[in-house]
C-alpha cells in the first residue's frame, strides 16, 4: 500500500487512534480527507492536522451518508471508524451489527463504485475468542471469537478479504492487542482514574482478583506499526498483530494507577464478574498476540504492556 503523497481517506479520524493516524500520515506528506460524526470523536483531537494544508474534515455518517463524493479520487480507506466497545455489545448487539458491519459493507461498495482499490483496516485480538496457543499467531484458528464486537469485526475482516479477491482490492488488516494512549476516552484506565478522582480510598474493579491478563501497546508503538505494516504489505490481503510482548492482570493495572497518582493504601473491591470471574460478558481472560510477523519486517514496540500502561496513566492524570 503506497502512503507516502497519496490521497488518503481516514475514517473515524477524530477518534483516539484514527486521530494519531491522520497526524502521523500528514506528517508522511499525504493528502487525507478525515470523515467523521463525532459521535464519539471530538474536533479538537484535529488540532494538529487542521494545520496542514492537505487535510479536510467531512462531517458525515458512514451508515446513512453517501460516501462516494467523499471517497472519489482516493488511493485508499484506512477505515478506523467502528462501535469499539466490547461492554457494550452483550446489551446493544444491533449498534455493533450496524456500526461495524453494515457501515464496512458500505465503505466497500463505496470503494468499488469509486474505483479505491486499497482498505487498511483495525481489528482486534478478540477475533480469535480464546485461543489455546499463546502468543496467539495470525495463522491461529478455529476463530470463535466470544462477544458481538469480537465477531462483528470478524465479519468485516471477512468482507474485506471476499471483496479484496471479487473486485481487484487489495487489504491490509491488523489485529490489535488493547490500545492505549493520549486522547483515548474510555478503557480500564479511565475507569480507574475516574473512580480513584471521586473516591481516593477504594477502588470497585470489575471481575474477580487478579482480573485477566492481556497485552497493551501504546498508541505511539501502534500507529508506527500500521504504517510500516501497510508499506511492506505485498499480499492480497494481509494480517498482522500489533501487541506488545508482554501481559498485565487488572490487578497489576490497578497497582500502577495508584501509584502513578500518589496514592497509598486504596482497597481494591471486586465485584466478582461475570461468566466465572470476567469482568463482562464476552470478556477474554488471557490474550497476547505474537507480533512475530510484524516483527520481521523491523517494526518493534518501543514500550512492554507495564511501560505503556505508565505513560498512559501519566498523560490521562495530566490531561485532568
Ligand atoms: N482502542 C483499542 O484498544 C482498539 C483495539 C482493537 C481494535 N480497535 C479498533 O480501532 C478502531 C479505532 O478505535 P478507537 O479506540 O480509536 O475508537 P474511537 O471510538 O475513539 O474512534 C472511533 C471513531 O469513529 C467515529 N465513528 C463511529 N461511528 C461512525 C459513523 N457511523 N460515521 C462516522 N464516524 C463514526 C467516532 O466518532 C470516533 O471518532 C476501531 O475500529 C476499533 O474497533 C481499537
């Protein structure tokens, strides 16, 4: 995938990673149109890339708008937009069919009408349910994927690859481990702070102790890896995970927050969960993904799970 002086359309631009990504591809010399309708996204997270002159905001909704006047004239679709709210889809299976689903149907047939032969997509390690082989590598199957998010994303992996081979498309996919960072607005981490800001002395965690283990890459590590995983991508379609290499538990998550805001001696309470100790339904207990692949091609995370949990931490705490 070329995307360096290429004309670029960023869905889900103003969101927590889509808006990292349409900074760093601007700073690469490219042309980006960034769509999207603040539902969840917020303009001032495109600060930076409304200074440059090659970048335009549309304001429109991927499941109800026409997207080929927007999509006309474009190299690619790095489709970003999405429901990405695991917690949600066991309560609003619908917004995710919809949100995820049907709006990848609609940038695809868009792409089609308007001749945009390359999609870069975001999924997620929670495609592959819970594996038995851990590192989980991109090759790993059966797929059964246990909430609605995990499985929507699926689907549109699923599409991405039937309309990369029915109609000369070509796919980049990467499958990512939990994704933190500056300007993200809602994970554990806010949960924690949140709860710690109203009531210094206890913190509820969802689940039963220590909670489950998964990996998080920060969001630096990650939009680096998309574009080098995009510019070495040579297939069809091509997967890759992008983790760190190491895990946390909540409880471990816990024991940084307090520290990192200064606070001795919080009673963790927890609730118990769900589904034998998960924190929600549909909630995976262990996850690590190889990044193996992405590896080889140069691309190395620059923080482990516990570093860029850290730093996180550090920015949402500054930030207020
Ligand atoms: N954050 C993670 O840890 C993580 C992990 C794996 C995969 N992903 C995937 O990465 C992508 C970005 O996730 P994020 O955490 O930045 O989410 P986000 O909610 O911050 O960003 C999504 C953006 O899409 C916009 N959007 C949603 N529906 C839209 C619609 N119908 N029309 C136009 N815009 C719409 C929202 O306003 C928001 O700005 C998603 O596809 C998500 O599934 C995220």
């Amino acid at each position: 995938m070329k995307i360096r002086g290429s004309n670029i359309v960023v869905t889900g631009c103003a969101g927590f990673i889509g808006s990292h990504l349409t900074d760093a591809l601007l700073a690469m010399g490219n042309h980006v149109v960034g769509v999207d309708n603040l539902s969840a996204g917020r303009r001032e997270f495109l600060e930076d890339a409304e200074g440059y002159p090659d970048f335009r905001f549309v304001q429109a909704d991927l499941l109800n708008d026409d997207l080929r006047p927007i999509f006309k004239g474009a190299d690619a679709v790095m489709h970003m937009a999405a429901n990405p709210d695991v917690r949600s889809g066991a309560k609003d299976t619908l917004s995710h069919y919809k949100q995820n689903i049907e709006v990848t149907y609609r940038v695809l047939e868009a792409m089609k009408e308007t001749g945009v032969k390359d999609i870069l997509f975001p999924s997620t390690s929670t495609v592959y349910g819970e594996p038995t082989v851990i590192p989980t590598p991109e090759g790993y199957g059966p797929l059964v994927p246990i909430s609605v998010y995990g499985a929507t994303k699926l689907a549109c992996e699923a599409l991405i690859c039937s309309y990369a081979y029915s109609f000369d498309m070509t796919g980049v996919i990467f499958r990512f481990a939990n994704v933190v960072g500056t300007r993200s607005t809602h994970n554990v981490l806010h949960d924690f702070t949140n709860k710690l800001k109203a009531d210094p002395k206890r913190l509820e965690i969802l689940g039963s102790e220590p909670g489950t283990t998964k990996s998080y890459v920060h969001v630096e590590d990650c939009v680096r890896g998309m574009v080098i995983g995009a510019e070495y991508a040579r297939n069809k379609v091509e997967m890759f995970n992008l983790g760190s290499n190491d895990r946390m538990s909540v409880k471990d998550i816990a024991d940084t927050v307090t520290e990192v805001m200064g606070l001795r001696g919080v009673r963790y309470e927890w609730t118990g969960g769900v589904q034998g100790g998960r924190g929600w339904i549909g909630d995976v207990k262990n996850m690590l993904l190889s990044s193996d692949k992405l590896r080889s091609y140069s691309w190395e995370p620059t923080m482990n799970s516990s570093q860029a949990i850290k730093k996180a931490v550090r920015e949402i705490v500054r930030s207020g």
